[in-house]
C-alpha cells in the first residue's frame, strides 16, 4: 500500500497525483454506457472519477506524475483522455450492437415508428432497441462483466503506467476492427428473424397477386408483426447467447487495448 503524506509541503503534489491519475478513469466512465448516460449526473461521474484515482494512487505502484503545467504534463493528460475513451467506447459499440439488429428486426415488422425516449441517452430508441439494451444490460450485470471491466481499468494502470506513451495507432484500430464485428454480429442477430419476415412478405405478395382484390395493407401489416413476434420468442434463447458473446468479445477487446504493442 502506498502511503500517502498530506502534509502541508506536499499536498499539492498529492492532490495533483490524485488528478492526474483520475483523468484515465474519468474518461473511460465517461464513454462507458453505464454511468456515461444521461441518468447519471455529471458531478457524479467527476467524484466517482477522483475516487477512482485515490484509490489507485493509495494501492497501484506507479511512477511520479509529469510535472504540473509541463509540456510532458499536456501530452501525458491527452494520452490518458485517449486511453480512457477508448476503453469505455469499446463497451459503448457492444451495447450499440443489439440496437442496431432491433432497427433491422423493426424496419422489416414494421414497428420503426414504435419509438420512446432511452433514458440513457435522451434521444428516441425504437421499442425493440429498449427491450434488447434492457436484456444486454442485464446479462451485463447478472454475469459480473461491470466488475472484469472495472478490474481491466485498474489493471491498465498497472500494464500502462499514467503518463507513459503507449497509445499507439494499432490500438485504435483494433477498436476500428470491432466496430466491424459488431456490424456483423449485428445482423447475424437480426438474420433469423429478418429471414422469417421475409418469407412472410413473399407469401403476402402471392397471396396478393392472385386475389388482387384483398387489401394487401391489411393483410400485409398485421402478418408481419404478428409472425415477427413468434420469431422473435423462438430466436431470443439463441440471441440471449449472442448477447452474451458480445460482452465476452467486448472484454476481451478491451484487453487487447492493454496487451503490448507488436513488435
């Protein structure tokens, strides 16, 4: 444990420690989805963030802080910014990842214009998108991966020292490379229920084309949402495992921010 002095001549060296530490974390709980949103106030995430880094300060070895108002202290401060975000937004694409399949699943129910305000973020989601960030956040917090994330961010204080420079462009483009897998796993969600629509719109349009006096509207709609909602209740345990996967990917992609540079 590092015991620290606040002794008059070197509490301004120890508050600055305590800042500067909490500018990673801040970051990171910034972009993260679960304390990043709207629900939670900002001066919040800021005690929370300086907490963070008291605690850090109190039981991580670490190198002394760059000097305060340095050049090395403006460089230090923007690499541990980059750092943090980094981490969180990682986790704010995985959460992104089932909204993404529910405006799919929406736009071919035709449910697009159920919409209502995600408290998180204050903007209109989709009733779907609500009901599978709902499930994700659960899965989230019922399989303990808030506390392997929380670990990883204590631990990249650890693996990459505060005010060492090792954000290097691979690491941003691996966080490029999973906003493509989670596109992909996106409509592989979507993929079986979209299917099942699919099929529903085909058969509605022959039905249509030989009887041409039904309403096709009428036929069409209801038929849509109601074969959407069946497959929707037949593909949720198997979605409950991508879902799963998801996180599992997330963590591991964060992870991989705190491993190494090649070479």
């Amino acid at each position: 444990m590092n015991l620290l002095d606040f002794g008059l001549a070197s509490i301004e060296a120890q508050l600055w420690q305590i800042l500067f530490l909490s500018i990673r974390g801040g970051a990171a709980l910034l972009a993260a989805p679960m304390v990043g949103g709207m629900a939670v106030p900002a001066p919040l995430r800021i005690l929370l963030s300086i907490v963070l880094g008291f605690f850090v300060a109190s039981w991580v070895p670490l190198a002394p802080a760059p000097e305060m108002l340095s050049f090395a202290a403006i460089l230090a401060v923007l690499h541990e910014v980059a750092l943090g975000l980094a981490l969180g937004f990682v986790l704010q694409l995985a959460f992104a990842i089932p909204l993404i399949a529910a405006e799919q699943i929406s736009g071919t129910m035709g449910l697009a214009i159920a919409t209502s305000i995600d408290p998180a973020s204050g903007a209109q989601s989709g009733a779907l998108g609500t009901f599978f960030g709902l499930v994700l956040s659960l899965l989230f917090y019922a399989t303990g991966a808030h506390l392997l994330w929380f670990e990883l961010l204590v631990e990249s204080y650890r693996l990459l020292p505060a005010g060492q420079f090792a954000f290097a462009g691979w690491r941003a483009e691996s966080v490029g490379l999973f906003f493509g897998y989670g596109l992909a796993t996106a409509a592989a969600i979507a993929l079986p229920v979209v299917l099942v629509l699919l099929l529903v719109q085909v058969v509605t349009g022959l039905i249509a084309r030989s009887a041409p006096s039904l309403n096709l509207f009428a036929l069409g709609l209801p038929a849509g949402v109601l074969a959407g909602i069946a497959a929707l209740i037949i593909a949720l345990p198997v979605m409950v495992e991508q879902f799963e996967g998801v996180l599992e990917a997330a963590l591991d992609q964060s992870a991989l921010l705190l491993e190494p540079g090649p070479g």
